[in-house]
C-alpha cells in the first residue's frame, strides 16, 4: 500500500522530486496524494493508500495473489496441479484485475477447446501468445509457500515452481522461487540479512540471470553502502527492462533487503524510493523482512490505520480480517506440514 499511489513509471529522481514537492522526503509515512507544488495529483483510485486516508487494505493485484495462493492449498493441499492454479484464478479473480501473463491465463483458460486435454493446453500457456512470460508475477504470488515452509527454502520453491510454470519461464519462474526461499529462511532460527538472500538464492539456477542480478547488487552495495548509488547502477544495468520485468524488480528488492538491515520502515522505504514498480517491491521487501523481524517488531504506524481489514476483488474471499487470514495460514501450514 506504500507505494501504490507511486506506481506511476516513475524512476528514483522523479519520486524524490515529487516528495520534496509535499515534505514528504525522505519518505517515513503514507504518501500525499496531491502536490500544490508541481500541481499534480497521484491517480485518485489509490486515496485509499494515501496520507490521511488509510482505513483498510485496499484491492491489488499483490494481495489477491497470496489470498488467492492461500484458497489453492486449503482447496488442494499440496497436490494442486497447473490447471488448477488456472481454475482458481478464472474463477476468483474479474478479468480487469489481472495484469501481463496473468491475463494471458485468464484469456487461454476461457478459450480451452474440447479437442484436447485440459492438461495437454496447459502446458501451452507459458509460450503461447505470451510476450510477458519472465514478468513479475512470480514473485508477487511466493509469499504464501514460503510462510508454509519456515526454515526449508527448498520446499517452498517447489510449490511455486509448478504454480508459475503455468504462464511463466525461467526468470519469471525464478523470482517467485527466490522471494519464497527468502521468506521461508526469514522465518527461521535468528535469520540475518545474509542468511534470507542466501536462501532465495539455493533455489534457483547459480548460472541464471537473476542470480546474476542479485550477486551483482550485493557486490554494488557493498562497495559504497550507498543505496541511491546502487540503485542508479540497477538502472544503469537493467533499465532497459519493461515496468514489470523479474529482473529489474527483484534487484530493487534485493537493494531494500540489503539496506534496510530488518528495519521494517526502512525496508520498505527504500523499496517505494528507488522505483519502477513501487507497490510490488513495497510489498515482496516489507513480507521478507516482516518475517525475519515478527508482528511484535512492526511500527505500528504501518498496522493501526488498517484496522485489521482487507478488501479484494477474490470472489472466494471478498472483504475480511487480515487476523483471520493470518490464522487460516496457520491452520494450512498444520495441515500441510511435513510434506
């Protein structure tokens, strides 16, 4: 929700410019929505995550994804094949919340023909009118399998694997495996800014480009502990890369984790500062480290104003409590465990 109202294609220079236009830089509460200053105005469907106007967790795509995630494995357990991830999705989510290959699952679901097997088109969907197939998507559906799996990276990337190799290939499948081995070691014994990114990164391909991508970013900021440096070297790099690419997206989350040193303000922050797609680095940097740190260790200026309520687009799910969904992860974690 941080950096929903900033999601507007903006680098890090252009949000700068817009916070200091309305005292909001550097960036430690919601952000205003309206600056005099330059005269404009965020996009106004995003008031509900701007300054002085939380009252709940608004509809995005990013929560839909781990509620959605969660309804799979308490329908499917562990055993859930790739159609059913395309099931759940066509009959959850309305067609206009979707964004790049998700729509495109969306699309191929609807248009499923009777003269083959469900199974046989599906393993179609990745390479099949699909241009955004190493998108972001992966990684913004992680968060649940690694909350499933504390302690044990592995275990959780598998889950993820076989649900983004339903729309995605190697990237896009490798960033939702990293973001959920990075949750699911933050959720172990004393993790540490080294031991999270270390267990995102024994999921996937050492010869992969984004594993590539994350030993660079760590090589950057170690070098000038400077994160507006590191993040002008990720553009530099990678900015050739569409808004909602893995690559570029996963490095400015690898650069909050890295920065932000399990400071929950700090991560997220850093995350919304550096750009291109701020909500969903907002998002995946604030679970690794919320993880790592616990409920107890969270500002509460981040929780308070939600007064515990989310609500989406997810017909099974609707409007509710993030307390409740917090013990139905619980329970599906019990239900689950040792698999």
């Amino acid at each position: 929700m941080l950096g929903k109202p900033l999601e507007v294609g903006w680098n890090r220079l252009e949000i700068r410019e817009y916070l200091e236009s309305v005292d909001a830089y550097p960036l430690d509460d919601w952000v205003p929505i309206r600056s005099e200053g330059p005269g404009r105005t965020l996009p106004m469907g995003c008031l509900p995550s701007s300054r002085g106007h939380v009252r709940f967790v608004q509809p995005d795509d990013d929560i839909h994804y781990t509620i959605l995630s969660l309804l799979l494995a308490e329908a499917k357990g562990l055993d859930f094949s790739k159609a059913d991830v395309g099931w759940s999705l066509l009959d959850n989510v309305p067609y206009h919340f979707l964004w790049f290959a998700e729509r495109q699952v969306y699309y191929h679901m609807v248009n499923l023909t009777a003269d083959r097997s469900v199974e046989e088109q599906v393993a179609e969907f990745p390479l099949r009118l699909n241009p955004y197939r190493e998108c972001i998507a992966g990684q913004l559906k992680a968060d649940l399998w690694g909350y499933l799996t504390p302690s044990d990276p592995r275990a959780g990337a598998r889950y993820i694997h076989r649900m983004c190799s339903l729309n995605l290939v190697k990237n896009g499948i490798y960033g939702g495996m990293l973001v959920s081995g990075c949750i699911s070691a933050a959720l172990s014994p004393s993790p540490s800014v080294e031991t999270i990114i270390a267990g995102g990164l024994s999921c996937i391909p050492r010869r992969s480009r984004l594993a590539e991508a994350v030993r660079n970013v760590q090589r950057w900021y170690a070098e000038t502990n400077d994160w507006m440096a590191t993040c002008d070297r990720i553009y530099d790099y990678y900015g050739h890369m569409y808004f909602a690419a893995t690559t570029n997206n996963v490095a400015i989350v690898v650069l909050a984790v890295l920065h932000g040193q399990l400071d929950f303000t700090r991560t997220i922050t850093t995350a919304v500062l550096c750009g291109i797609d701020t909500d969903c680095n907002g998002a995946t940097a604030g679970s690794i480290c919320g993880a790592a740190i616990g409920y107890e260790s969270l500002d509460q200026r981040w929780i308070a104003p939600l007064k515990d309520t989310v609500k989406t687009a997810v017909a099974g799910f609707g409007e509710g409590r993030i307390s409740d969904l917090v013990q139905r992860t619980i329970a599906c974690r019990r239900a689950t465990r040792g698999r």
